[in-house]
C-alpha cells in the first residue's frame, strides 16, 4: 500500500493493461476510486490469481467502502443486497468462491474428466489437445513431457466438465500451475452472478488517445488473431461525452454534443464492460478499410510499428481524421496504395516460374 499525504492510496494504475494509459495517469494525477480500483485488478490479463486477490485484500483492508452497484445496474447484475451495497462484502465473497472453484476443479473422483489447450509464444490460436483425461495432474504432466517446447508456453487452458451435466470449470495457468484466470459454467444462479458481476460494470477511464491516433491492443482479439497486433485509426471512444468530441474536433451538429453527454450518462447508469469500446477504422487483408469497433479501450496502445506495406493506408486516413489532409486526397492515396498492393501480391506470384518464362510473357 502506498502512502499519498499520509493517507493509504492503493495504485490501480500498475494493474492497467496499456503502459501508455498508466503514464497518462501519472502525468495528470488521476487517482481510482475504490470500486474502480477493484474493477482494474479484474481486468488485468497477466498477474496471477493469487497476485489479484492480494490486491482485493489490500483494498479491504485500506480503502472505504462503498455499494458496488445501484438502480439498473444493481439490477442487471442480480446479486445480493448485502453484496451490491458493500464493495469490502463483495469481494470476499468473489474470493471465497473463486478459492472454492479451484478446490472443486482439482477434486478427484467426482464423474468429470479433462481435457487442454496451450498457447505457445509466437502462436495465434491454441494447440488442442483431443484427448480425455482423469485429473488436472495428468494435463499439467502432459504438457510438461514436451521438454522441447516448455520454455515456450504461455498459457495452459484446461477445462473440467462434468460428465451427463452441464457443469464445468475452465483455468487458464502457466506450465507450472500457477493460476491466472478462471471460469464456470452450472453455477447456482447467486455464484454465477457473483462471478459474473465485474462484467456489468462500465467506467468511462481518462485516456490519451485522439482522434486519428493509431492505437492498437495486444491482448483482445480482432477477430483473426488470438493476440496478433491489428492496429487501427481511431476516432471515437464510447467514454467521451460532447467536450470530449470538441476537443477532437467534430462538429456540434444536430446537437451532436449533447446526445454525447445523455450517452455518457446513460452508460454510467447502466452499461456493462461490452460497451467500453474504442471506434475506428480497421484493415482486410487485402489492406481495404472498413469502420468498427473493438472492446476493451483500457487496452489500447499507441501502435508504434514501422507502416509498411497496407499499412501504409492507414496512414492517410490517421492524416485524413486529423485535418491534415483533405478527403481528395485520401481517396487518391487510398486507391494507389491498394492498386500497388494489390499489383505487390500478383508479383510474388512470379516467383513460382522460370527467368525465360518470365522473359517469354513480357514481364523480364
């Protein structure tokens, strides 16, 4: 626990995803409340269960209390009344039952069997393994015989189901059962809502980030890759309200503003982490542009690799939502740089035939 003025301060930000949105808070002097605070040690995707509940512990014991939810949300999430109005309740009860899921998952003999993937560094989707086994032991052993590759494993996912139910329980750990996430499913309805309850909550967090920044995330997927980098041209995120929309230069029409700031409000009365979204444009494969959105804005990152190839096509359009260039020339820039793309890929093509051949068609 840190000390801030003499008062306990508990540092959320060093369980932030994105290094640029903790630097963000550091320079601007942006301090968590404590339920925003537990919210972020959720979120985190690389400390361990046991490095988290620590830090759950740490804010019971150090910061105030105060209602985990209220009105619609408290609604949505469907927990307890003695949990929904003590955040230090709440979180000894999302101890105690996720310490009883581990114990249950591990547990022998119960008519249940396993089965796991694992992610290997440099991989983008998980190598599954299609058998069935006794014991969470015999995956973690079969893993660890492959010598050769240990070294390289990021995660080992292994999921107990319970045989004619719909039981289950699914723990994501390192090689050598260090715990780092779990997940259920046949739950009472009161433990999956406790479960289930950090999912319902939404916070509208400062960030860095303007319209036209390139931005990327490594941890939440896009859709193609588990963890590749797809960096993307932002322009809006779902925390700004209207002064946020001036000051990124969009204009107040049809009272665009205060439609903004009736959404904000809405999302902080009742929206749930689904809608903590980030807006953009995202790229084909072919390098063609289309506009989305991706969750899980407090992953975000400044993208800084060299734009290369396609990627160079999202350079005009961060210029273009910047107001450095006009949309002539965007539209000019986009049509070359995918023409010269597209003429890139039937290039390598050639490189399947002869020199003469080559020669013969014309194109030596």
């Amino acid at each position: 626990m840190n000390q801030k003025e003499g008062v306990p301060f508990f540092d959320a930000s060093d369980f932030l995803n994105s290094k640029d949105i903790a630097e963000h808070w550091h320079r601007v002097g942006f301090a968590c409340t404590p339920l925003q605070s537990a919210y972020l040690v959720w979120h985190n995707r690389t400390k361990t269960l046991a490095e988290k509940h620590g830090a759950w512990r740490e804010i019971m014991e150090n910061l105030p209390d105060c209602p985990v939810a209220e009105g619609h949300r408290k609604s949505n999430m469907g927990i307890a009344d003695a949990l929904a109005g003590s955040l230090h309740s709440f979180l000894q009860a999302f101890i105690s039952l996720q310490e009883n899921l581990i114990k249950r998952f591990y547990q022998k003999g119960d008519h249940a069997v396993y089965r796991y993937c694992v992610l290997y560094e440099g991989d983008e989707d998980w190598s599954r393994d299609s058998w069935l086994y006794d014991s969470a032991e015999d995956c973690f052993e079969d893993v660890r015989a492959d010598e050769d590759m240990l070294s390289s494993v990021l995660c080992v996912q292994i999921t107990k189901r319970w045989i004619g139910d719909n039981r289950a329980i699914t723990l994501c750990a390192k090689a050598d059962q260090t715990v780092l996430q779990l997940d259920a499913d046949g739950l009472s309805e009161a433990e999956a809502n406790i479960l289930q309850a950090f999912e319902w909550m939404w916070f509208d967090f400062p960030t860095p980030f303007k319209r036209g920044d390139l931005v990327v995330s490594p941890f939440s997927p896009f859709g193609y890759t588990l963890f590749g980098e797809e960096p993307f041209v932002l322009t809006n995120l779902r925390s700004w309200g209207g002064e946020q929309l001036r000051q990124n230069g969009y204009p107040d029409e049809d009272g665009r503003y205060a439609r903004a700031d009736r959404q904000l409000q809405r999302h902080r009365e009742c929206a749930d982490e689904t809608d903590m979204t980030a807006h953009g444009y995202f790229q084909n494969e072919d390098g063609s542009i289309y506009h989305e959105c991706m969750h899980h804005y407090l992953d975000l990152e400044y993208y800084r690799g060299e734009l290369q190839g396609k990627r160079r096509i999202l350079r005009a359009f961060s210029s273009f939502e910047r107001g450095e260039i006009d949309g002539e020339l965007l539209s000019v820039a986009y049509h070359v740089l995918l023409q010269e793309e597209a003429l890139r890929r039937e290039r390598a093509r050639l490189s399947c035939f002869t020199e003469e051949g080559l020669r013969l068609a014309g194109l030596k």
